[in-house]
C-alpha cells in the first residue's frame, strides 16, 4: 500500500459528512489494503461492504479530513471485528481440557509447550497429552517440550481407540491432580476426511473444556477454508494464530475470526517456549491496514485536536496563522514524518524549509517577538523592525529575512494550489 492511497488521502478536502464518493474512493484501496495483508477476498469484501455502509454521511472529526477519517472508522471496525479487546479463555478450578487441533506445521505442539509454560507459571498443574501418533516424532517432540517446561507428558499409543484413551486419562488423573489438561493432536497437510472423523471421534471421547484451532499466520488465503472446515466438523471454542513474529500482515487471523466468530486467545510470536502472547485486536489491525503512519496522526490528532489547517483564505494567511498551526503541529509531538501527514503540508514547504523542533521553535520565538499589527500585514516589517524582532528573540536579521520568504513562498504556492482546486480551502481534485 503506498502513494496511491496516501493520494487519495491527501486529495480528500475537509468537508462535513463523508460523501459517497469520498467513502468509495477511500474503501477500493482499504480493500487493496486487506488483500494485501492476506485477508480472504470474501471477507475483504464483506468487510468493505459493511463498514462503507457505516462510514457515508458520517460526521468528519475536527481534526481530521475525509480520508483519515474513513481509515479511522476502518481500523475501528477492524478491532470490533478481530474481538475488541484481548480475551483469555476461561478457566475451571478444575476440569479443565483443552484440545489442539489444527494443520500440520501450524504450530499445535510449540503452541501447546507454550500454553503449558504459561499456565504453570500461573500456579496451574499442567499435564500434556501426546494424542499425534501420526508421526512418530510428535510424541518425542512433546516430551522434550514436557521436560524442558516441567510437565508430565502422557503419551497415546498407535491405534489406540478414543475411549481408551480416555480411560488412562482419568487414570492418570486420579494418581496426580492435574487441573489443566492440554491435549496434542495429528494434523495434516491439508485437510483430511479421516482425520476429521479421528479428530472429532477424540474429541467426543475427552470432552474438552476447549477446543483450539492454530492457525498459522502466514496460510494467508487458505485459513478461512481451514477455520470452516475445522468449525464445522469438530467444533471450536477459541483461536490461536502463530508466526506473527514473520512478515505475515496478519489477515489469516481476520478470516479465521470472520468465518468462526470464535474469539482468538493468543498470538505465537517466536519459536521459544516464551513466544506466546495475548492476541491484542488494536495492534494486529494496525498491522493488516499497514497505515501505521496514518493511525498514528490519527491517534495524534485525537489526542491534541489539531485544528484543521485550514486558513480563511490563502491569500490571507499570515504570520498569525502560521504560528498558530505550527503551535498546534508541535502539540502533537516528534515532529519528523507527522508534518508530512498534514494534509497538502509538505506540498506547500519549500524545499529549503527543513523541519526540526528546534527550527520550529526559532520560528515560533520570531513571530512571537512581533507585534499583532506586524504578523497580520508582514509587508509593514522594515529593516528597522526586523533589527528589533531578530534581537527580540534572539534570532537574527537573516532568519527574519528568511522567515518573511518562506512565509511570501507559502502564501503563493497556496494561492496556486487553490487556483488549481487543490490543497486547503481548494475545492478538492488532483495533485
Ligand atoms: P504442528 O505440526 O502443528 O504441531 O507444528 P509445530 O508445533 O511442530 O510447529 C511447526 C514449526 O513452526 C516448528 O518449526 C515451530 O518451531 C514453528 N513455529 C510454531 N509456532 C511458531 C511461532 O509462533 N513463530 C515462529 N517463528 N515459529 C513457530
Ligand atoms: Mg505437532
């Protein structure tokens, strides 16, 4: 995602209500955005559909235009979608199963090391059971994890029926008190009719507490297939997406939960035992938009209201004007990349104007320095002033100089761009 949205953007003028037109322009790239990050194309459209219909006619923030306004209510209903807040499946003093099921490398057995070093850190007593006798170094590999966090592992043996397995369950139990039991299970490359009818058969037997799909971030596309498949034939009560620790945006995880409606409890972060985190919906929305540049004015703008850059007229704006926007700019924090994200900003600097706080503060002590007569008609500031200003604010008669140029080359370009139809108070169109 790039220039064109960050265009459209720019391009959108401040205006009352989201217009139709505006909404549109906006969601076909938020679309392009969530097909990027992975998002299944049928819930980028629902997606779409849904929040387009949301945003028209909806009232634009004072201190935001049309276009972050539209990101704004996407990302909102991005987090809406992906659960709002970060949720934890519930726990039982006792009793407690949890199954894992999910495609083969997604992760269930790192996954299930890690929830076992989690919950035992949190005083549980955590037995893992070893039920993938598809392949014959799953076992192993849960028992190493088992060793490595200090859980006792109890292992399934080949063929060995449901109901048996449920016996030397409660069995074992009835030896050593065990309040969280995690349950491993096989999984397959691809889905699989009899691994299904397998799963689901273990999974009547046990009768879990939960039931956990683990979805790996980076399936992309294919993990609203996975979600459906596993929800419908074996029922599920929670998600946990891993690799998140990779370059994958994250849009497994919206249709995992679009298509399941089952809350996602965890992000696997690492491949150490320790990289297991709460899912949290605000951070991963951020990352499928990939807009972190946009949220963050957005989150800015909030915060400190900025008002809208927006003189009366170009050909009026002063030095009055600019010292209150430059102030209100500040307010928002780090300077750097913000300013750029003003709306038709960096268009309007000249390319000598080099942002840093500190030049800001120069300029903010020169204009203070004049008189109120003097920042709204520049053109009476004789040599004369200029000397009383630059002493004034401990600048000097160069920097005065060049303030009152780059203040004369801001007014024209402005008055350009608004003869153009462009830029503040313009009446919209292309840069
Ligand atoms: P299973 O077949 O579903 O049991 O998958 P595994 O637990 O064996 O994991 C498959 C591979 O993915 C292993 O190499 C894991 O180390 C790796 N893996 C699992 N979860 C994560 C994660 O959150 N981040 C990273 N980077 N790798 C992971
Ligand atoms: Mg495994």
């Amino acid at each position: 995602l790039g220039q064109k949205l960050q265009d459209i953007l720019d391009n959108m003028r401040k205006s009352g209500r989201l217009t139709e037109a505006q909404v549109k322009a906006a969601m076909r790239e938020i679309r392009v955005a969530l097909l990027e990050a992975d998002v299944n194309f049928t819930v980028a459209k629902d997606f779409v559909a849904r929040v387009s219909e949301k945003a028209v006619g909806q009232d634009v923030l004072g201190s935001l235009n049309a276009g972050q306004q539209v990101v704004k209510i996407v990302h909102d209903e991005l987090i809406e979608t992906l659960g709002g807040k970060a949720q934890q499946p519930v726990l039982k003093n006792d009793g407690n199963v949890w199954f894992m099921v999910g495609l083969q490398g997604a992760g269930k057995t790192t996954s299930t090391g890690k929830l076992a070093a989690l919950y035992k850190s949190k005083g549980r007593r955590v037995l893992l059971v070893a039920a993938d006798t598809q392949r014959p170094a799953a076992r192993e590999q849960l028992k190493v994890l088992g060793a490595q966090v200090g859980v006792p592992v109890l292992e399934v043996n080949d063929h060995e029926p449901p109901q048996v397995t449920r016996q030397r369950l409660e069995e074992y139990l009835q030896k050593d008190f065990r309040d969280l039991v995690i349950v491993d299970t096989a999984g397959r490359l691809q889905i699989d009719e009899a691994l299904m009818d397998a799963l689901a058969d273990l999974k009547g037997a046990l009768n879990p507490s939960e039931t956990l799909l683990v979805v790996d971030a980076m399936t992309g596309q294919e993990a609203l297939n996975v979600a459906e498949t596993f929800e419908s034939r074996i029922g599920l009560s929670g998600l946990i997406i891993t690799k998140m620790d990779g370059d994958a945006r994250g849009g497994a995880a919206l249709s995992a939960k679009s298509v399941t409606g089952k809350p996602i409890y965890f992000a696997g972060t690492s491949e150490k035992i320790s990289g297991l985190e709460p899912f949290y919906p605000d951070r991963v929305a951020g990352r499928i938009l990939g807009m972190g540049d946009v949220l963050s004015l957005i989150e800015r703008a909030e915060q400190a209201e900025l008002s809208a850059f927006a003189p009366k007229k170009p050909g009026e704006f002063d030095l009055e004007d600019l010292l209150v926007q430059l102030r209100n700019i500040r307010k928002m924090g780090p300077l750097g990349d913000l300013i750029k994200l003003i709306p038709g900003m960096s268009k309007m600097l000249p390319a000598e104007f080099n942002v840093d706080e500190k030049q800001l503060q120069r300029i903010d002590a020169m204009i203070s320095s004049m008189t109120l007569k003097e920042r709204r008609e520049p053109k009476i500031i004789n040599g004369q002033r200029r000397k009383r200003i630059a002493s004034g604010s401990g600048t000097s008669v160069q920097e005065i100089n060049r303030l009152l140029k780059m203040h004369e080359q801001m007014k024209e370009m402005m008055k350009v761009m608004q003869r153009m139809g462009m830029g503040p108070g313009g009446k919209g169109g292309k840069m």
